[in-house]
C-alpha cells in the first residue's frame, strides 16, 4: 500500500524532473521549426445534416453536430504555457493545429474540459466573443474574465445543460473522470470534466484527460453512444491522471461507443513515452476492429454514418 506521507516528495520530485525537462525543451527547441499537419479539414464543405468531426490538434477536436459546431479545449497557438508579453514558456507544438483561428468557422459552443494550460488556452480564447457559449468546469469561469466570452456555464459532474442555437437545441451533460483541474500549484479547488453531448438521438463523448476510471460504464444508461473522444497519451510517468491507449479503448467500450477517436498525442512533448507509440498501441489494441478508429493523424476529418 502506497505510503501517505511518501507521495508529496514523489510529486515533488517528478515535478523537478518535469520542469528541467521544460527548461531544456525552451532552450534547445526555440528554432526547431513545427511541422505541418497530415491534412487540412474543409468545414465549408461539411453538411449540416450529418454530424462531421477533425482533429485539429492535441486536445481540440471541430465538430458539426447536425449544424451546430463546437470546438473542444481550443488550443491553436505555437506554444502553451504561462504567458508572458510577446510570448509564451512551456511545450512548443511539434505539429501545426490543421486549421488557423481565422480559418475556423462560427463557432457554436466551446467545451472547456479543466484548466490546465494545455486545454485551457487563453490565447486562443481570446478570439472568440460573446456569440459563442462556453460549458466548463466548476470554479473555471473566473479565468475567462478578461476575454469577450461572456455565456459560460460551469457544469458540476451530473449537470446538465439545453443550449438553444440557430439550428436547434442540444443537450451537455458533464461526467466525472480521474483527473485534477488546478491551474497552477495551490489552486486545486477547480474542477475537471467530461462531456456527453446529445441532438437528434445521437451521441458524442468528449472525455478530456482521465486515467482509468469506472465512471465510464454508467454512460450506458444514456443510451448508444456514436463517437468517444478519447485521450490516449501522456500516461508516462503521469499514469495517475492520463490512461494507456489499451485503457481508453476499455473505457470508451464501457460507455458502449461504437467508434473512437484517439487525441492528445502527437501535438506537444508532455510526456516520456515515444512520440509514435501511443497510436501505435492504440491501432493494436484494435487490429481485430479497425474500422471502428474514427482517424489516426492531425487534420483527418471522419464523417460519422448516419
């Protein structure tokens, strides 16, 4: 059994270990130059009667639910981190977001999952104004004060938010995971969540940054779940709040999904595990059924069947 009083030094001393890690990452990567994305999504050309999701990047998934479009944990920027005049310290993108801020279209609703920096990027929300409803998690709403958002609604884990939108409603329920919310060190009253989102009898799972959790299973009682969005990386040496690709897939099956889309890999180096190896382990895990991977790269866009 895990010794108490032992956790706060092992804590610690990851967090040493990470923080020389983002040291040397800002030193010896300020030239390196960031790659461009598999492939560039149209939304333009995306119908509102079907339901349209890409992979921007990270965490920041763009979809179009039947006409409504939402945009999770928007992150678009070259660097995230604490921000500082002219620019930003922390991890440097290792791949382009597949589309630019002025290339995005109205945006309907953004999903904020928690506050950490790279999910929470207020550089990027900084762009968007009172037009777009923002949903996020307890004790979160105070860090938006200084952008133009101004319809934010913070969903405790259960809650449930109706949203009204040009094209008609649709229903956010927030779910607990295992993750934290603290922004910096001593803030750790803000909370962390996942979405359940509902229009015209279909279903998406936005689940944010989880480790392993059985909160997953009782999704079923929602009914059929069409798409779960799932993290799958930076479970190295942070297994304690982020899962293995093998435990996203064991907890998008418990909520019943029929297809996954695996992110938050590939877009920043937050983690020790190889770039390649979480969707390696992820495409693997599901060789017997592969066609129930919604994409694999930044960029791709999967149109699910109606």
């Amino acid at each position: 059994m895990e010794n108490k009083f032992e956790q706060p030094t092992l804590r610690s001393s990851r967090l040493r270990r990470w923080l020389g890690h983002l040291w040397r990452e800002w030193i010896i990567e300020r030239k390196r130059p960031i790659a461009p994305a598999f492939a560039k999504p149209e939304p333009s050309k995306w119908s509102d009667a079907q339901v349209t999701t890409s992979w921007l990047g990270h965490a920041t998934v763009l979809i179009n639910f039947f006409g409504i479009t939402i945009l999770t944990d928007p992150v678009l920027f070259p660097r995230v981190g604490i921000r500082l005049p002219g620019f930003s310290i922390g991890p440097k993108r290792l791949i382009a977001p597949a589309l630019e801020i002025d290339e995005l279209p109205k945006i309907d609703i953004i999903l904020l999952s928690h506050a950490h920096f790279d999910h929470f990027d207020l550089q990027t929300l900084h762009f968007f104004d009172k037009d777009t409803s923002v949903i996020s998690a307890p004790c979160t709403r105070d860090l938006l004060r200084w952008t133009r958002l101004r319809d934010v609604t913070e969903l405790r884990w259960n809650g449930r938010k109706t949203l009204e939108k040009a094209a008609g409603r649709i229903d956010i329920v927030a779910f607990p995971v295992k993750h934290w919310g603290a922004r910096k060190q001593r803030d750790t009253y803000r909370g962390y969540n996942g979405y359940l989102l509902e229009r015209n009898g279909r279903r998406i799972l936005f689940a944010g940054d989880t480790a392993l959790t059985n909160s997953f299973a009782k999704l079923r009682e929602r009914g059929r779940i069409d798409l779960a969005i799932m993290s799958i990386a930076a479970y190295n040496p942070w297994i304690r709040s982020h899962c293995t690709p093998e435990q996203a897939i064991d907890m998008a099956n418990a909520a019943g999904a029929q297809f996954i889309m695996p992110v938050h890999h590939q877009t920043f180096r937050l983690s020790f595990e190889p770039l390649r190896e979480p969707i390696e382990r992820f495409q693997a895990a599901l060789k017997q059924t592969p066609e129930r991977i919604a994409l694999r790269e930044i960029g791709e866009t999967f149109l699910l069947p109606l």
